[in-house]
C-alpha cells in the first residue's frame, strides 16, 4: 500500500531529517518515517513548513512531527483547533520566500520600522520621519536601476507566470483614469511567459483606449439621466417587479471635461487638440519573465495581484500595499481576509474598481504610508534562512543523540 512504498523509499534514502512542504506529505511519510527509524535504531526528525499563508489543509497538521513551522497566527489558530499540535512544537517564522526579499527588505527599512502612528514624543515623530524618508530615497534609487521614472509613482501589475487574468482590460481602465484624473505613473505590467500578450500591450494604441473611454463618458453624459429613470415592467433579472427601477450611477463629469483633448471622431467632429502618447505622464511598460521581482516590487508604490500566498508574503516583505484581483477557491480564500484584516491592502474583481482604487490611494499619500508599514509589520522577510537554521540545529542535536544511542548499542 502507499505507506509500505512510503517506508521502502525512505529506507533507501536512509536520511537524516525529513521536511514536508505539502499537506499530503504528512500522515503517511510521518508514519513511514517512525516504522524507518525502529528497524535501523535512530530518530528521523520530521519536519512541516507550512506553505499557505490564511488558511490551509487539514493535512497540514500533523500533530507528532517534531517541529511545525507556520506563516501566521491566523494558520496557527487552525494547526491547534485541526491538527490538536502541541504549541511547543510550533514555531511561527513566516512564510519562507526568496533570498533577496530579504537583502531588498534590510536595504529599504533603516533602524525600527514597526510604527504603529502613535508617537507622540518629538523624537518618535522624527525616527519615523527619518525611517520613511530613508525607505522612499532606497525606493527611488531601486527605480533608477530599474531604468524606471524615478520622480513617479509605480503600480505592478501581475497575472501569475503564464500572464493570466484580465491584465489587459485592468491596464486599460487604470491608463484612462489616471489620465484624465492627471496623475503620472508608470504602469509596470508582468506577462510573464505570455508573449503575445506583452505584444498586445507594445502594439496597443492608447490614443485609442482614451478615445473609447471618452466616448464612454459622453454617452453617459447624454443618456444617463434617462436611464436613471426608467423603469424596468419585469425587473432586471425577468423577475415580475413594476416598482423596480435599473439605477445607473452618475459618472464624474471631471472625466469627460480632461478627456476632450483626446483623439476621437465621434459624430464626424475633429477634436480641438490631440493627445500626447508621448508627453502623457502616464506609461505603461510591459514586462516579460520577470527574475528581478525583489526590485520590482521594491519600486512599487501597489501591487496588483491574485491572492496567492507567495506573492502576499514577498510583497509584505517590502512594505508593498495590495489590490488583490482573485483567489483559487479553498486555500487562498484566507489569504483575502488575512491582507484586509491587517489593513495593508483590499480586494476587487472588477477593473473599473481596482483602477478607481488606485486612484484613491495615489491621492492620499498617507493612507499608503500606513498601509505601506502594516505590511512592514505583517512581513517575515528572513523566514526562510530562520527556518533552514532551526531545523538544522534541531537535526544536529538528533544527529549527536544517535550517535550516542549507536555507541551505546556497541559497547553493550
């Protein structure tokens, strides 16, 4: 059966520490493992590092592994209400991410930077204010190695390793907003392997994405009111409702008013003035393979992502807010609750929203400094290294002990 094959694999390796990764690599191999280490007389110590971040598989929590490495206290909750594990067994470390998260997360932060915002004293004002002017002059020279603007602020956007999601159509609400709200920006776009999509955004006209948005705003303009009014014999949904009414929310004027300068020909009418692709402050850089993540997400003002859990730890890593697009049903539904619940980022599925949200936040500097040290505060940047040395000191002592069991069995 699977844990027979379990003990034969484990016997032919003949190791000294076990690490699991995966919730379905405990119970059995655990198991195995015991069987393992009574035929040839040692302990294999069997350690779990917890790779979800806001909830996670029962499968997870094994109760007699010699030491649990988990990511927060929300998972730690789960380990001790699921899996019963003892609390001297748990460590909680963080979730382990790359190397450089680290070397960028000790380049960026100087000195404290767990600011909860409510210095008083003078002094405590000015280490703040020291700590953060030393993080954006750090952030600054990051974007200049970059070749990144480094006088604007930059939003990442990413879709996953195959450029997945609906990068494209958020890239284009963001562009149109930030646009005509006036607000430069560099709009870094990661497409990952997905090179026709990277194509997609080099050969986009964006003279013509502002075009369809004005169009858009105009015809609000003109029919809004109408709709506002109107209303539906059967309700929205086919639904029997004479009383019920389709609301349409009035659209800023504002958009329509900075948007007239754009390139269009609606109606047969030339335009007074032509939009400026290249005087815009507002660029849009599409990326590949992305290897220098750290330092991308390091020159971010916000990130733009899917919940995953590695992507929530590294940005948190680097004090980077978060719009959070989506989430795989199950495990990463915790991870959503986990970045709202500590305030250092928000969801939306929607592109109009996500671009509005940006906006938002690119308006209120200081609702991003705050978001920016609650993700600071909600980062492990040296989980891994932690990890790897704690499990290696604790296969030391066991090693020693072994030795000593095996020493003992021969002079006997």
């Amino acid at each position: 059966d699977c844990e027979e094959r379990a003990v034969d694999l484990i016997t032919s390796y003949n190791p000294d520490v076990i690490v699991s990764v995966h919730p379905n690599s405990n119970l059995v191999p655990w198991s195995a493992s015991q069987r393992v280490g009574t035929k040839l007389k040692k302990h294999i110590p069997f350690f779990t590092v917890v790779t979800d971040l806001g909830s996670g598989h029962c499968g997870w929590f094994q109760k007699d592994v010699d030491q649990l490495y988990l990511a927060s206290e929300k998972i730690l909750r789960l380990a001790v209400k699921r899996g019963r594990t003892p609390l001297n067994r748990i460590s909680l470390t963080g979730l382990p991410i790359r190397h450089e998260f680290d070397v960028l997360s000790r380049r960026m932060i100087a000195g404290n930077c767990d600011d909860d915002n409510n210095g008083t004293s003078e002094e405590e004002l000015k280490l703040v204010g020291r700590q953060r002017k030393h993080y954006q002059e750090e952030q600054r020279k990051v974007k200049e190695e970059l070749s990144l603007h480094t006088d604007l602020p930059m939003v990442l956007i990413m879709g996953g390793g195959e450029g997945v999601g609906s990068l494209f159509q958020i890239v284009c609400e963001l562009y149109s907003l930030l646009v005509s709200e006036d607000i430069g920006c560099t709009i870094c776009v990661v497409c990952g392997k997905n090179a026709d999509l990277k194509a997609e955004f080099e050969q986009t006209d964006w003279d013509k994405i502002i075009a369809q948005e004005t169009k858009k705003a105009s015809m609000y303009d003109k029919f809004g009111s109408q709709f506002k009014s109107f209303s539906f014999p059967f309700g929205i949904n086919g639904i029997e409702n004479s009383n019920e009414k389709m609301m349409v929310s009035e659209q800023p004027s504002k958009a329509s008013e900075l948007l007239k300068d754009v390139s269009t020909k609606a109606n047969g009418e030339e335009p007074e003035q032509v939009h400026d692709r290249e005087s815009s402050k507002v660029k849009v850089v599409p990326l590949g393979f992305v290897t220098r993540m750290a330092e991308y997400m390091a020159a971010a003002e916000i990130l733009i992502t899917k919940a995953g859990p590695g992507t929530i730890a590294e940005a948190a890593s680097v004090g980077l807010p978060l719009i959070l697009t989506g989430y795989l049903p199950g495990q990463e539904a915790g991870n959503v609750s986990l970045v709202l619940e500590q305030e250092f980022g928000t969801y939306s599925d929607k592109p109009c929203k996500i671009a509005k949200t940006v906006s938002r936040w690119m308006r209120d500097p200081t609702l991003l400094h705050s978001m920016s040290n609650n993700a600071l505060k909600a980062g492990h940047p040296s989980a891994a290294s932690d990890i790897v040395l704690d499990i290696g000191s604790r296969t030391h002592t066991w090693l020693e002990s072994n030795m000593k069991e095996t020493q003992t069995d021969t002079d006997t």
